[in-house]
C-alpha cells in the first residue's frame, strides 16, 4: 500500500488545525458582536476574514470578472453551481455584498459555525418540513434590511462538475420579492477539495458574474419558477468548465 500523498497530510496535520482555529477565533467575536449588532455586519466582516484566511493558508487563487455588472447598495440574490465547500469562502471573500445563505436547518446544530448562521441573519430550513410562507416571511425580513442572498439550487455539491437541475423553489421566493438574480460560474473549486475526499490542493478557481436578470412581473408560480431556473442554469453553465467541454476542447 502507497502512503499518503502530501497534501493528505498537509490537510490533516496543517490545514484542519488552522481551520478549526479560525473558526473558533472569528466563530467567538461573530457571536459575540450578535448580542450587541442585530444587522449582523460586524459578524460578516467576521465570515469575510475566516474565509480569505481559508483561501490563503490552502493555496486558492480566485480570478473573478463581472462585478463592474453590479450596482452598489442593490439587494439581489446571488444563485451559483456548487463543486465544493470551498464555494462558501470563495463567494464570501470575493462577492463584496453584505450575503447570507440558504442552507438546510441541520447546519445550525455545527459549533461554532451553525451558531454564526443561526444567530447572524442566515436563512435555515428545515427540508424535510418547509415552511413556503415562512420561510418567504423570513426572507422579505433579510432583504428589507438590505442583506442580499447567496443560493445553491442544486441542493448539493457537483460530483464532477457538471451542473445540475435547479431547483424551482428559490426562484419563485425571488420572484415573489421582486428581486433580481445575479446568476454566478464558479469553475475549478472541485479540484481544491474533491466531494467526499479528506484532502485539499492548491488550485485556481474562476468567478464570473453575470448581468442582473429582473424578476419583475415574471409568472409567479411553480412553472414561471421552475422556467426562470432553466434560464439561469444555462447561464451559469455556459461559464462552468465541466468534464464534458473538457475532454471535446
């Protein structure tokens, strides 16, 4: 049996540790400020600091292009593929809107990092019982105060790449806000940290933001939701590097 190869060690004995310090250490003062900031933005610059510390200390370089599409002080939703739980830090850092994430409600039980979410404004939820008005409720509550959203529809990570179905669900609560959506191609991440493999590389990931898509007056119901993510999704794609596009090129 070979031995381990170098960055499984590195990530054991180097990068676990010091990511686990960093979660710690910010993870304290996010909450902390929470009982004192009800907005919630000392906590962000708290995310944005955990995750360029993340990037640096593993080797990741981000080439981003597009935010020159974007309008200062506007609320969007922010709706990217998702290769890695790199994805997070990689948004978080290089995406300088104050964001907060959908993600499912088991993420809040984590120490440190599910006590940010729950206590800093992101939007949890429970997929074995939603809760659409609820949950809309929650939401038109974080946009009011000028917090913008970051959404996965593919509900879990690309095991190769390739981008898969959207989920309708977060775009009808878009179009229900009359919101627009910032359509993002993150490529590359997969490669800093495979889906279910306990070792992280060095990489080079690419960024791209896409114009704003205006959800005013678009069909607000399941089938309007589940065209406007067919839209999106070819959006996004177009700029993903999946294996496919690859192996032809």
């Amino acid at each position: 049996m070979s031995a381990p190869p170098f960055h499984w060690w590195r990530t054991v004995f180097f990068l676990i540790p010091a990511i686990a310090v960093y979660t710690i250490v910010l993870g304290t003062l996010s909450i902390t400020s929470s009982l004192f900031q009800h907005s919630g933005f000392f906590a962000h610059r708290c995310a944005r600091a955990w995750s360029w510390l993340i990037l640096a200390t593993t080797g990741v370089h981000v080439e981003v292009s597009g935010l020159e599409r974007l309008t200062p002080g506007t609320t969007y939703i922010f709706v990217s593929n998702h290769q890695s739980i790199y994805d997070i830090p990689i948004l978080f850092w290089n995406v300088p809107w104050q964001l907060r994430i959908i993600a499912k409600a088991s993420l809040g039980r984590f120490p440190f990092l599910g006590w940010h979410l729950s206590r800093t404004g992101h939007l949890l939820v429970d997929r074995r019982r939603p809760d659409p008005l609820g949950i809309l409720k929650r939401w038109k509550g974080l946009v009011s105060r000028g917090l913008s959203l970051i959404v996965f529809p593919e509900g879990t990570r690309s095991a190769d790449g390739t981008v898969g179905r959207f989920k309708g669900g977060s775009f009808l609560l878009a179009i229900q806000a009359g919101l627009p959506i910032v359509p993002i191609s993150v490529s590359g991440s997969r490669h800093v940290m495979l889906k279910n493999r306990l070792m992280t590389c060095p990489g080079h990931v690419r960024l791209v933001v896409h114009d704003p898509v205006s959800t005013a007056g678009l069909d607000a119901t399941a089938e309007g939701a589940r065209r406007l993510a067919q839209q999106i999704r070819g959006t996004v794609r177009a700029d993903v590097d999946e294996p496919a596009k690859s192996k032809a090129s």
